[in-house]
C-alpha cells in the first residue's frame, strides 16, 4: 500500500498517511482538487485532481490497487525523513496556487515561497527606526542648509518680518520646513523599500526586510502608500496612531503595526522567503543591540535635561 503526501497553502509537508486518510481530507474541506500530492512511483507532485480517478474522490467505488513504478522510474523512497520536498521536484504544469511568484528579492536571491519565517517584533523595528532618523535627519539637515544657503531664504524669512509681510513669510516657512523633509522621508522610505534590498539603511544594519504578507516584494506604489498612511494616521490623531502601531508591532501574532495591516506587508528577517530560511535569527543581533543602547541613553539624557532644567528654575527663584 502507497502512502501519500500533501503540501499546504504554507507549502509545508504533511505525511505519510494512507490513502484513505487523504480522501477524508478532501471529504472534509481541509484540501482541495489543486492540493499538490505525491506517492511512491509519481516522478513529481501533481495536483489532487489529476489523481482524483486513481484515489476515487468523486465516486463510492472502491479503488483499484495502486501499480507499482514503472521500469525506468526508480522506487522512491516512502518514510517521512527521506520523501522529497515540494520544493525538490520539477512542478506540474497545471497552474498551481503554491507555484512561487516571479518576483526576485535580489539580483542574485531568489523568492521562495514557504518555509518557517521569522517576523520582526518591536525592538528591532525601534533599533531600525533610530538609525534611520538619525540618516534621515542628517540628510534634511544638509539639505536645507544648502536651500538656506544657495537661494538666500534665510535673508528673505527676515526681509519678510521686518516688512509685516507675514503670508509671504508663512508660504516660505511652510513650504522649506514642511514639505522638504517630507519629501525627503517619502522618497526614502518608498524607494528603499521597493528596491532590491526591501529594507532602508535601519532595517539593513539589523536584518530584517519589509514584504507582501505572502513573501514577495511590494511595489512602489504599496510602499509609498504604506508610508503615507503612517504618516497622515499621525497627523490625524496628534501621533496615537504611532503609539498604537509600536505596540501591535509588538503583541500581534505577524508583528504588524497598523499601517502594515492596511497596506498588507508584513516586517521580516532577511532570510525569510529565499532558498536559506535556517539563516533567520531570533536573537536581536549586535547591531539592534547597540541602537537600542543609543535609544536607551538619549532617553536618559532627555530625561536628565528636563531634572537639571527643573532644578536651575527652581534655584532662580530664590
């Protein structure tokens, strides 16, 4: 008697098990006619439909003994440990919903779907995001000296006060200070995200990568719109919404923060979706270590200034 296997939606193994047991999972809803399949003797999984005569699916007569592999097809092994993987067999020319998308993670690094993933939580989402304020704010910075600097704003923000033109002022403020750094952090974020790397420069230096909920690589257009969502929920709730999302980030069963569940991305390790998920890392890594060490002493130092400044009030008025 053959035994069988069956792959899930997650392209996970499930088996051996006779051939009875597989049709009671058909019966039963839990596998479906495009559920890939193998048994001793098949040279590659096929879809269930393909095989539904020989394992009587659709009727209630008994089905005839399975034959044995043919001459020129060598016996393939049937114990759990030595049965060949989904992923290991040519794949049916059936369109199949566990075909692996086109879509590449890299020049190099293929997009695998399946295997065990590993989902980034909150600290090494905030280690990430620490470093990425600190390339962010560096390069606003320059440029707006260089706008300041190159086009004369600066001498025209006080030309403007000193002559009451407050609206002229206000256009200029707005459009330097606002819309700038605004345009910077969108360009980042969007880009990085949909580029070959799938992650910013924070996300990079700690190993983990932003992706579709099913593993491929989202497009420019969902990684400007994931960004964006993050930041108008902000403006629109004075910033609760960035509260919220760090905590869900954190206690969700994929570590998805608000704007991840809108626009359907999920924050994982790099190695998640490629042909070496074993690669993954639980641990938070030296790099998310140290970030989290800077996070750690700015609050303090924030937290030192605000007593010191408290305390110098408090001795002026005596």
């Amino acid at each position: 008697m053959s035994n069988w296997y069956y792959a899930d939606r997650d392209r996970q193994r499930h088996g051996p098990m006779e051939r009875a047991a597989l049709v009671r999972l058909f019966h039963d809803g839990r596998i479906g006619l495009d559920a890939l399949v193998w048994r001793d003797g098949l040279a590659q999984w096929q879809p269930l439909g393909e095989l539904a005569g020989e394992l009587g699916l659709l009727a209630d007569t008994p089905v005839a003994p399975v034959s044995p592999p043919a001459a020129d097809v060598a016996p393939s092994p049937s114990s759990w440990e030595t049965a060949p993987t989904v992923d290991t067999l040519p794949r049916a020319a059936t369109a199949s919903p566990y075909a692996a998308p086109l879509a590449t993670l890299s020049a190099d690094e293929g997009f695998v779907a399946g295997g065990e993933i590993v989902y980034a939580g909150f600290l090494k989402r905030l280690a990430a995001s620490m470093l990425d304020s600190l390339v962010v704010g560096a390069v606003m910075l320059i440029v707006l000296l260089l706008v300041v600097l190159g086009l004369g704003i600066g001498g025209n923000l006080f030309a403007n006060m000193e002559a009451g033109r407050a609206p002229a002022m206000g256009v200029t403020f707005v459009l330097l200070f606002y819309l700038v750094p605004f345009a910077l952090q969108g360009a980042y974020f969007t880009l990085m995200h949909a580029s070959g790397s799938q992650a910013t420069l924070g996300k990079l230096a700690v190993g983990i990568k932003v992706v579709r909920s099913n593993g491929e690589r989202i497009s420019v257009l969902r990684s400007l719109g994931r960004f964006a969502g993050l930041f108008i929920l902000g403006v629109v709730t004075c910033n609760i919404t960035l509260l919220v999302s760090a905590v869900m980030a954190g206690v969700t069963e994929r570590k998805q923060g608000l704007h991840d569940m809108i626009s359907d991305t999920v924050v994982v390790d790099r190695w998640a979706f490629t042909a070496h998920p074993e690669r993954q890392r639980r641990a938070l890594g030296g790099v998310t270590i140290f970030l989290l060490a800077l996070v750690v002493l700015a609050i303090l130092g924030y937290v030192a200034l605000i007593v010191f400044a408290g305390i110098g009030a408090a001795l002026a008025q005596r």
